[in-house]
C-alpha cells in the first residue's frame, strides 16, 4: 500500500498481426494475435480521495469529453477503489485500435494495486473490461488466443522500432467485427522456436505468413485506413506496414532508431493533420 500517489504507463498496444478464427456462440470472437508494446503511453495517477474521481489531461484529453464512465472509472470500481482520485494522462488517440482504453484500465487497476494493497479482480471480471485489457495487464510481448485472455511469452522479439499513425478517425471495433467477411480464419503459423534474429527477420516472417483479418472491413468503414498504411510503407526503408488491431492506427517496422525518426518525420511533413509517433518497441 503507498501513502503517496502512484503513476503507471499505459503504452500503446501493436497487434503485428491479429487473425479471427472463430465465433463463439454468445458473440465473442476467437483471436490469434501477436503482441508487443510502444514506448509511447499514457499515463494513469491514483491517489487517495473521497469518492471516485477521475480527470482527464493530456494532447489527447479531448476526444474523452463525451464519456461520463470510461474504463478507467470501471477498472477502479472492478477493484473496489471507491474512494480514489484518478489522473488520466492521454497522449494515444481514442479508439485508434492500440489499446488506449484498455491500457488505461490496465494501467489503473495495477497504480489502485499499489495504492490500496488490493488484489486484483478475477481473470474474467478483467476480461469482462475488454477483450484487450488482460494482454495490456500483462504488457510484454505474447500471444493471445481466445477472446482475449490466453497469453503465451513470445519466444524472443529484436530490437524493433515503429512508427505508429492514425488518420483522425475513429473506428469503433464493433462496427468493425460485424462488417467481417470471414470469422474462420487460419491460425498464425508455427512461430519460429528460437524467436527472430532481427527487425527484417521479424518483419518477412510476418509479411510472409500472417495479416489483420480486420484490416478490409475497417477500410470498408473509413477508406483513409489503406491510405495511411500505403503512406506507411512508402517511407524510406520501411520493412513492413499493417493496421493494428481494428483501427485506424497503422504501424511501420523499422531495423533503427533513426530510421524510423527519419520516417515518422517524412510522414509529419507530409500529412500534417495525422498523429503520427515513433518510438521502441519494449524488449
């Protein structure tokens, strides 16, 4: 328990590939994702208070202005923290499909562990938040199957850095799944035993064999999305460009730091209206 507020990250979530293999038959969809983390975040704060409270702050706060009980509020009363005063840091777009709100809840539910010595909730009051927050709870790189709650440690990930961008539209994902051509997908194949040996190991293994099973039916929705990723790949030695999760968020591989700096800039420059950000992904 900590007398003192505590802070913790809540970074953007890439799916480098995302298949749906399934339905189940209360609606959830069956998903087989690779996932890693940016070095890019919000931030959630949690204090003791009276009552629950929570503000919003940050380049990215606005698009919040319309939710009156967002995850973060939820995560909070999952735990049973009802008397804590919660910052919200917001610097990744609402609904861009890199896990924003389900990293915030995350990252709530791990800052209210500290503050208030409670436990965490059960696995499926987690998953009853998001199919994204028990991945983004756990924040390293795995696989996840199921609706969301299977995780498996990815067998080794290189040095990687991306750039992420998003076009200023938000695509809600339920939209998204129920414009899908297909839920019985194939799998992602065999993942290599001993990991990949660099970024363009990595990035012709993805292009080689998996995809977003989203990808089409979120650029039914919003058409920008091929625009951004074609934006994507046609920077300076970029490796591979894909959407993340269900959108509008596109991300680029890059073997370096400065290469992908030089990329995210060259994008800048060319679509000043984007978000766009480059950043590590966490080993």
């Amino acid at each position: 328990m900590a007398a003192s507020p505590v802070t913790e990250a809540a970074p953007a979530k890439i799916n480098l590939c995302l298949h749906v293999t399934g339905r189940r038959a209360d609606g959830y969809h069956l998903l087989d994702s690779l996932v890693v983390f940016a070095g890019i975040a919000d931030s959630v704060t949690a204090a003791s208070g009276q009552g629950l409270t929570l503000v919003t702050e940050g380049p990215e706060a606005a698009g919040l202005s319309g939710e009156a009980d967002n995850l973060v509020l939820r995560a909070a009363r999952a735990i049973g923290a009802l008397d804590a005063s919660l910052t919200l840091w917001k610097a990744l777009p609402v609904a861009s499909g890199i896990g924003g709100g389900s990293a915030d809840a995350a990252a709530a539910l791990r800052a209210l562990v500290r503050l208030t010595g409670r436990p965490l909730p059960d696995p499926s009051a987690v998953l009853a938040l998001g199919a994204d927050v028990p991945v983004c709870l756990a924040g390293r790189a795995v696989r996840m199957q199921g609706v969301g709650e299977v995780l498996t440690p990815l067998p080794s990930v290189p040095a990687v850095w991306v750039v992420l961008a998003n076009p200023r539209v938000s695509v809600p994902t339920p939209r998204v799944f129920a414009a899908l051509g297909r839920r019985d997908n194939p799998p992602i194949p065999a993942l290599p035993p001993s990991g990949w040996t660099d970024c363009p190991d990595l990035a012709a293994w993805l292009g080689a064999g998996t995809r977003n099973d989203l990808e089409l039916a979120a650029q039914g929705i919003a058409p920008v999305i091929a625009e951004v990723r074609t934006a994507l790949a046609a920077t300076t030695d970029c490796l591979l460009a894909r959407m993340s999760g269900s959108g509008a968020t596109c991300f680029g591989l890059f073997a370096s730091a400065a290469t992908a700096q030089a990329a995210a800039a060259q994008l800048r420059a060319a679509r000043p209206g984007w978000w766009v950000a480059d950043a590590a992904i966490a080993s």
